[in-house]
C-alpha cells in the first residue's frame, strides 16, 4: 500500500470521521478531518498480518507469555533509541491515556497538584481533573513560532502542593523534540520540587532528520522519579487496540504502581500485544522510516501553503504529525477563524484551548493523510483566508 492511497473510513466507526459533524460541525462528505491524532494509512503488512493470523485461528482467548513482546519493545528502543531497559520493568496498559490516570492514582492524592506544561495534549488535564486532582499549568514560552520553557516563571509558581510533573517530549502540540539541556532542566526541576516526573514518549519514533529525540530515561540521577511511557500506537496508527507502555526502573515506584494494576483488575487485550509484536520488527522499522519521509514532505507543503498566508503561523514540527497554527497575525476573533476553518474550508481542527493556556489563538491540523488531502486542506485554508491574500 502506498501513503497517497485514499482510504474512506466514513461510516466504520471511525471517530475522526463519524464524529466531525457533531462535534466541528463539517459534514464527513464535503469535508475533511483533520483532528483526531491517527493516521489516514494503514500499518505495514507485518501488523496486518498479525491480525490476520489471530483472525484465521479463530479463537480469541486469554493471553499468556508475554515473552516475545517484551523482548520486542526492549529491541525497538535499543535500535531506534538507544535505551537498555530491563523487561522486567514494563507494564501493559490500556494506552497511554489510561497509562497517565494509572500514574496519576498510583503517584498522588486527591487535592495534590499536577504540574503540565501548555499548550499540551488535552486527556492529561482531562485525567488529572477527573481524579480530583489540580492540573498546575505552567505556560510554554513562544519564542518566534518554537516552544521554549521558563524555569524562573515555573519556580515561583510552585507552592509544594505539587506531587508529579507529566511532560510531553516530543511535544504534542508544537512538535518540539526537547534538547538534552531542556531534559536536564526539566528532571532539575522535578527533583528541586520533589515531582515524580511521568514522561509521555508516544510520538518518539516521528522525529523529523536533523531532529534527536533523547529518552528521558538516558539521563542519569532521574531515575528514582521516572515513569517512562512509550506506546506502538501513533507510530504504527494502531490506536484501536489501546495498549501503551508504562515503564519504571525504580522498584518502589514500580511496587506502586503493580499494586494499582492488581487492585483494579487490569490486564492487557491480546489483539494490541499480537500488533505491538509484529510492529516492534525489522520490517516495521523500514515502515516507519518511508512513514517519516512521506510526512516529512507533507509538513513542508502544509507549513509552506499556510504561511504564505498572511496572518497565519505554522509551528515548525520537529516532530509530530500535529500541525500547529498560530491565527494571532490574523486580528480576527476565535470565533471567526475557527468559523472560516469549519465553515468556509470545511476543515474540522483541533481547537487550540482545549490545550491548555497559550492555546487560544491557535487550531490543530493533523496532516498524517494522503497527499492530495493535504494540498486539498492547504487550497482550502488560502479559499478561505483568501481576503488576506
Ligand atoms: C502525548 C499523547 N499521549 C497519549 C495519547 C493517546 O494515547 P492512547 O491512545 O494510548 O490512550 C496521545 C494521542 O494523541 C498523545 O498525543
């Protein structure tokens, strides 16, 4: 299968799809989701195999030995991240959504503080608020178009009531791929606030060239505070069969967070360990280096058609399907860019205050699509900013 191959998933039970209308407003015939973070390609055929194997068995019945995938994450992030981990550290859990909340309930009490830093994907507030928890948000600094962290403005905001930080490295949205200097002072900061420091890597592996994701893992002194969180599903667009990884080196923060698995029953679904497996392979590598590639041309007309656009900003992606655009330069209100973007483009895009504060100007594209879509999506935003022009 080709990455220009179009796929219609109106209809299948597709939330990006079969959502839009209600949600955005932008009916699913004429026009074209752009929120949702999955993918409009299928995965390589050594997932779909997987799949078509277990299919052919014909019998879906409990999981064991989980052996061959946990050798198979512990050979993805030695070759492609250079992290040793110990197999023994890993938990499967139901995605890394639900991987944040088993965090969050393991980690902390009701009341505590948990420190983000927005613009930033919107389920950790969602999560963090729902336990009764405090979302502490500390403001990303744009400095021209790229997300820079302030650490003088975090330090006084803190008030001790704050137990966890969750970072999102590579930054969704924003795509930036945090740099050892910005890790170090990220982990320095946890540490002189006593934050058990939760790192959310599931867009580790869509690194644009020139870019280096660096695992927060591979920093030393950090470990004794470290959740790691990694996940097949962005990389390989298998979201559906919601598995993710959570991964603690320290043993008594790994004690705590078995015991929370134990006490709500939780074990993982077979269909996501078979894919994972299957996707964790030399051949799901050379997948996803022609997947970097194809996106990586699909940011460059994405950012070059939008910012020719007076008013308009995309955020230079180092990472990340996850367009970010900056509507600040228009003048216009939130109403009326968001209007223009659903009602005139017929473009449904993540809105950007669902992210937190430094959001409100901003919309959300997902340009993870064919490429006839996305110079679609682009003739489209200039038709409808086209008084700008
Ligand atoms: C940073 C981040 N974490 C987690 C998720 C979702 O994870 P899951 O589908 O495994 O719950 C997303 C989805 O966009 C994400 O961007």
């Amino acid at each position: 299968m080709s990455f220009d191959t179009q796929i219609d998933r109106r209809g299948t039970h597709c939330v990006k799809w079969d959502s839009m209308e209600t949600l955005y407003g932008v009916s699913p015939d004429e026009g074209i989701a752009m929120w949702v973070a999955d993918m409009e390609f299928q995965p390589p055929q050594c997932v779909k195999d997987a799949i078509q194997k277990m299919s052919d068995h014909g019998i879906y019945g409990y999981f064991g030995d989980d052996s061959a995938y946990r050798a198979a994450i512990q050979w993805w992030m030695k070759t492609r991240h250079n992290w040793a981990l110990d197999t023994d550290h890993i938990f499967t859990t139901h995605g890394l959504v639900n991987g944040t909340a088993m965090c969050v309930d393991a980690f902390t009490a009701p009341g505590d503080g948990i420190v983000l830093f927005t613009p930033v994907y919107h389920a950790f507030a969602k999560v963090i608020k729902a336990a009764g928890r405090e979302v502490v948000e500390c403001e990303l600094v744009n400095t021209n178009g790229r997300y820079e962290m302030d650490f003088d403005a975090y330090d006084a905001k803190m008030t001790g009531n704050e137990t966890m930080l969750i970072l999102c490295s590579p930054h969704n949205p924003g795509g930036r791929v945090w740099s050892k200097g910005e890790l170090q002072a990220v982990a320095a900061f946890a540490k002189r606030h006593d934050l058990i420091l939760v790192s959310d890597e599931i867009h580790h592996d869509l690194v644009y060239s020139g870019n280096t994701h660096i695992p927060m893992a591979n920093l030393s002194g950090i470990e004794d505070r470290l959740v790691m969180m990694t996940a097949t599903t962005k990389t390989f667009n298998i979201a559906g069969s919601h598995s993710g990884n959570v991964i603690i080196a320290d043993p008594d923060l790994r004690a705590r967070f078995a015991a929370r698995m134990a006490a709500l029953g939780l074990s993982p679904n077979s269909f996501g360990l078979f894919m994972a497996t299957a996707a964790y392979s030399p051949e799901g590598a050379a997948w996803v280096d022609e997947l970097v590639n194809y996106l990586d041309t699909n940011r460059k007309i994405f950012d070059a058609g939008i910012n020719a656009i007076p008013g308009l900003s995309s955020m230079r992606m180092e990472s990340t399907y996850l367009a970010w655009v900056d509507f600040s330069g228009t003048g216009m209100s939130r109403q009326e860019f968001t209007d223009r973007t659903q009602n005139a483009a017929k473009i449904a895009a993540n809105h950007g205050p669902t992210f937190g504060t430094g959001g409100e100007d901003f919309l959300r594209f997902n340009i993870a699509a064919p490429r006839a879509v996305v110079e679609d999506a682009v003739a489209r935003m200039q038709a409808a900013f086209s008084d700008l022009q």
